[in-house]
C-alpha cells in the first residue's frame, strides 16, 4: 500500500472542498455548512501533518535514534487526530449551541444542499481510493483497521465521519427548507460536533497505546515463538519482549535456551539462522536482538 498516495489525495480533495463549503457557508448563513467547512480545513491540516510524519519516519537512524524515527508517524499521527476530530467537533458543538440558543435566518439553501451533496460523493470518492490502495497492496480493510497504521486509519475514519456529518447536514437543510426553522440548523452543526469529538476520543485512546510503546500482538508472539522453537537447536525460550517502533516496524528481544555443547560458531550461526527465519515470515522485525543461554 501507498500511504503517500492517499495522504496526497485527501489534501487536494479537502483543499477543494473547504474553499466550497465556507463560500456557500458565508452565502446561506448555515452553521451546519460551515461546521462542514471548518471539519474540511481541519481534515487539511490533519493530512498534512500525517504527510510530516510519515517523511519524517524515513529519515535513516543516527547517534540519537538509534532504532529510526518509526514513531514519529505514530505522534503525528495522534497530533492530527486531535486537530481534526476534537478542535473541528468542539467548533462545530460551539457554532451549533449559538445557533440554537440565538437562531439566525438561513438562505441560499439548495446551494448548500448541492454543496453538502458534493462533500459527501468526494468523501467516498476518498474512502475508494482507500480501498483501492488496499487492494493494490493486497491488503483488506479489517487488517488495516486491526494495524498499528494510526494515520491511515485516521484518513479512513475522517472521510467516514464526513459522509455521515455530510448526510446529517443534508437532512438538516431539507428539514430547513421545508419548515423554516432555523434551529434545526444549530442542532444540526452541533451533532456534526458531537460525531467528530466521540471519534476523536475513541482514536485518541487507541493512539495512546502505540506512543507508550504498545508490543506485538499475541498472535503474532505466538508466531514468533513456533518460528523459533522450531529449530532443532533450541530448547526453549526464556524472555520474550518486543515493541512497535512504527506501523511496519517492530523491536523484538528474546532470551533463548540453546542446546548445551554448542560452540561459539554454532551459537551464532544459530542466532543467524533463528533471526532470518523471524525476518522472512515477519518483515516488520528490522530490530532483532537474540540473547544465548546454554
């Protein structure tokens, strides 16, 4: 998969989007397209912070990161998702209250039920390039939602929400149209808000897990360990630990009881054959470390 070809996308297709909402939020006066404009511009900002991160996890290890800048995608990652999800829904919860508490007339609303329209067709226009790009690199959606891959699921999510917050809006103006009410308006911009800051939350919770330095899953230990014990010279292992450094990058320590009588050639060549193994059933492993004991 491409991770570049979708972040390049979701910033040109937001950067269109945005200039055509907020025109049509100033025209109409809807605090529901403009929450729509204002998750836009923060959807921009977010996939060109994820755009940093990912260039900046491929800047080569040195004295002062010596296992890579891996996790730099995992914190640019959690700093988007808070730009995009929890600043744009408090604005858009904020703008929303206003509205209600104060409601001001709406105009111009087939221009803003064409515009909402729009957002709604590119945002599955950006769910498909998603999968697309899933099934380039053969992969599935659910292996991606079940990846370490923070920023590309947060793409992912950013355009899911932004078809609902498009289809919420939608109804919103229709309701509008037809009873003049503008309060439905404030209602609307605010569960717009109300969808963005729940999944936020629910992104910034499971971001937190790669930050601290979340392991392998245990499936993958279990691999891990088949993997090695399968070697006839092995005997058991000892100490298993690992950490994800980045969403194809992993850190993998194990203490390992070899057979007794084995000569330093041996043992090496054991730990050789043992970290290849890993590596071509695991290419995330780049950082195995084997401690012998005999």
């Amino acid at each position: 998969m491409r991770p570049q070809v979708i972040l390049v996308a979701t910033l040109l297709l937001n950067g269109a989007l945005f200039a055509v909402n907020l025109d049509i939020a100033l025209l109409s006066g809807s605090r529901a397209v403009l929450s729509q404009a204002i998750y836009t511009i923060t959807d921009l900002v977010g996939s060109a912070l994820l755009l940093w991160g990912l260039y900046q996890s491929r800047r080569p290890a040195d004295h002062l990161y010596h296992f890579g800048r891996g996790k730099e995608r995992f914190f640019w990652a959690f700093v988007a998702i808070v730009v995009t999800f929890t600043v744009a829904g408090v604005i858009a919860l904020t703008t929303g209250v206003e509205q209600i508490a104060a409601p001001t007339p709406i105009s111009h609303i087939p221009e803003g039920l064409l515009v909402v329209g729009a957002t709604a067709l590119v945002s599955l226009a950006g769910i498909w390039i998603t999968l697309r790009e899933l099934r380039i690199g053969r992969e599935t959606l659910q292996a991606l939602l079940e990846s370490a891959n923070q920023g590309l699921k947060a793409i992912f999510y950013q355009d899911l929400v932004a078809v609902a917050g498009s289809v919420v809006a939608f109804v919103g103006l229709l309701l509008i149209y037809r009873t003049g009410d503008a309060v439905i308006d404030g209602a609307t911009a605010a569960t717009e808000g109300i969808l963005l800051i729940a999944t936020g939350f629910v992104l910034t919770a499971e971001s937190r897990e790669y930050l601290i330095g979340r392991a392998l899953s245990s499936t993958e230990a279990r691999k891990i360990l088949a993997i090695v014990e399968r070697d006839p010279r092995v005997v058991s292992v000892r100490g298993f630990q690992s950490m994800l450094l980045g969403p194809e990058d992993a850190l993998l320590a194990l203490r390992v009881n070899f057979q007794n009588g084995l000569t330093t050639d041996q043992l090496e060549s054991a730990i050789d054959e043992v970290g290849l193994a890993l590596r071509t059933e695991f290419p995330i492993l780049r950082h195995i470390v084997i401690e012998p004991e005999s």
